[in-house]
C-alpha cells in the first residue's frame, strides 16, 4: 500500500481525493492521510513514519507549503514532495525547485495528471527503497561489521549517502594473502574458511584502527579505502602493521600467513555500483587509481608493499622507501617505477 500524505487547508481537496481515488483506497493500494497545514503535516509524519511521499499545498495557514518543503527536506531527505501551486506561480515554483520539490501540480486540479504524477513518484520511491535494501541485504556486509555500522545502515543519514556519487581524493590498498590457493586445495572446507577468516579479522582490524574502510573481499585478497587527512600515510601504517601482525601468528595446517600489498593514491569515483535488476550493488570507488593499485599487488612479492612513484614523492620523508624498479603494467602505455616500503 502507497501512504500519501496530503497536507491542504481546502477541505474540498480531501473529499475530490477520496472520491477520484475511491477505488484504489476500497482495494487498499492507496491510503490518504491529510492536513490542514505544514505543521499539522510535520506531526502526521511523526507519528507516521512509513509515509511514501507528500502532495502538499504552497499556501496555507500557520506553515505555508514551502516551509513544510524546507523541513522535509533537513529531516527526511529521502522523502519526495510534489507541490500544489496557483497557475503561472513562477516565483513559487522555482523556490521549491531549490527546496527540492520532485514535481508540481496546478490549481484547480487535473486529476488525470495527478494520477500519472502519483504513478510516477510511487516509482521513484520504490527504486531508491529497492537499493538501500540491496545495501542492507549484502550477506558479506554484515558479516565483517559491527552492528553499529548496521544500525547507520539503517538511518536517513546512510540513505542521504548512499545516493551520492562524486569524485574523492582517496588511497585504495589491495592485500593479498600469498599462496592461499594452495592451502584451498589440499585442506578440509571448513579449515580453509576457518583460516581465511581469521587472517581477514587480523587484516580489518589494523584497517579500522587507521580509519580506513573495507570496500571488498576478493577470494582471498581485501580491497580498502583510505579518506580524509593523511589518508595515503594511513593506509601505508596499515600495510605495516597488517604485514607484522600476520606475520607474528603461529604457523597453522603448516602455513606461515603473508601478504603482498599495492597501494595507490589520487582522484578516482565513488558510486553506487552493480545492477539494479539483480539487486546487487556495491557502494565503491573506480577508476585509473584503483585499476593501478590492484595491478601493483600482483607484481608485488611475499611479504611486500609496493606503491607508485607518485605515492613515493609524497611519503618519501615519513617512510624508509626503497626503487624496486620499472614495470609495465597492464593498459599503461609506459612502464611505471615501483618502490617498496620497508618500514
């Protein structure tokens, strides 16, 4: 059912609605709840929070329409409005344009165009709810993150996020547990998951402890983002300490955990990503950055961590840094000098 709030000091208005609409309402698809005016409507949704959208009018007592549309917008961002305004109200309309108003109808009322608009934001709706419930259902998601994390999940601050796709200055780290494979093949299922998952805790922790996130787990490599401040300096401090740490763990099914990491920093996208027909998108970043980073863990050895020239010239006086030399990586033109970071 599509719960529609009306908020209009006309009480006309209710009685054309529940006559026009009767049945849609009779087979339970709709369901009007009305207001006489901006504030009444901001208690409505209160005490309603399943509301699907609102169709509210510009002029009114107490709190006109585009105040109404002001505060929908700072506390429910998710939440489509379609405003009710006077013909060739052009000021109006434009105000609520930069309020955030998703369409507009006119006075009096076609009520032929309010069906199709009603369809057409009722659609809208349904395909931001239909990605964050992809998000939220991501099975490996909720397994690696506390239910702090799950609970942000959840609030309008996450679904006013996860809409947003930008260009970010970032640090992209791809640590990759070396010769894993071979363990796959000769150890029992339950021993090579039992195992994979204990040197991913390790991995995510040291991960965190910099501030850093888990874009995504790739077989047996992990994929994590570095933002903010010094956010290439963090992630170099988490290669370290994921390298010492796994590297201090006993030997187990007679294997010794190592890891070969590539880093890389700069400009590069980050969306919402994956298909909105399976269900399925990841919240991560792309681009030359991050293709380089993952090209730079499959020339790096056990127990290495390599960055680009690039990287190096930024962190050459923080870290102990070594040439490695020059590799032509894949879809690059020219071949690139790599450095090792050594401590």
């Amino acid at each position: 059912m599509t719960r529609i709030l009306v908020a209009d000091d006309e009480a006309d208005l209710e009685m054309l609605l529940k006559q026009k609409f009767r049945q849609k309402i009779r087979e339970q698809q709709y369901e009007f709840i009305f207001a006489s005016n901006g504030k009444d409507a901001l208690e409505k949704l209160s005490e309603t929070p399943d509301i699907d959208f609102v169709l509210s009018d510009i002029n009114m007592p107490e709190m006109d329409g585009l105040t109404l549309l002001g505060k929908i917008s700072e506390t429910h961002p998710l939440l489509k409005t379609v405003m009710v305004s006077a013909y060739g109200d052009m000021d109006n309309i434009r105000t609520a344009m930069n309020r955030g108003a998703f369409d507009f109808i006119t006075k009096p009322v076609n009520f032929d165009d309010l069906s199709l608009t009603i369809e057409k934001t009722i659609k809208h709706v349904g395909q931001i709810r239909d990605t964050i419930k992809a998000v939220k259902e991501n099975n490996i998601l909720k397994m690696y993150v506390d239910q702090n994390v799950l609970n942000f999940m959840g609030s309008r601050e996450f679904e006013t996020s996860i809409m947003a796709n930008e260009t970010i200055e970032a640090t992209v780290a791809f640590i990759d547990i070396c010769g894993f494979t071979a363990i796959s093949e000769k150890e029992k299922p339950d021993t090579v998951v039992e195992l994979l998952n204990l040197y991913f805790d390790v991995i995510v922790k040291e991960i965190i402890a910099q501030q850093g996130t888990v874009d995504k787990f790739m077989g047996d490599c992990v994929m994590a983002v570095f933002k903010g401040s010094y956010h290439l300096d963090r992630a170099i401090d988490a290669a370290l300490s994921i390298r010492n740490k796994l590297e201090m763990l006993p030997a187990k099914s007679s294997f010794l955990p190592k890891v070969a990491i590539g880093i890389n920093s700069g400009e590069m996208i980050s969306g919402n990503i994956g298909s909105t027909t399976l269900k399925r998108l990841d919240f991560t970043v792309i681009g030359d950055v991050v293709n380089t980073a993952q090209r730079l863990q499959t020339i790096a050895e056990d127990g290495q961590i390599v960055i680009s020239e690039s990287c190096f010239q930024k962190v050459s006086q923080s870290f102990n840094c070594k040439a490695v030399g020059d590799f032509n990586l894949k879809n690059k033109q020219a071949a690139i000098q790599v450095y090792e970071v050594l401590n």
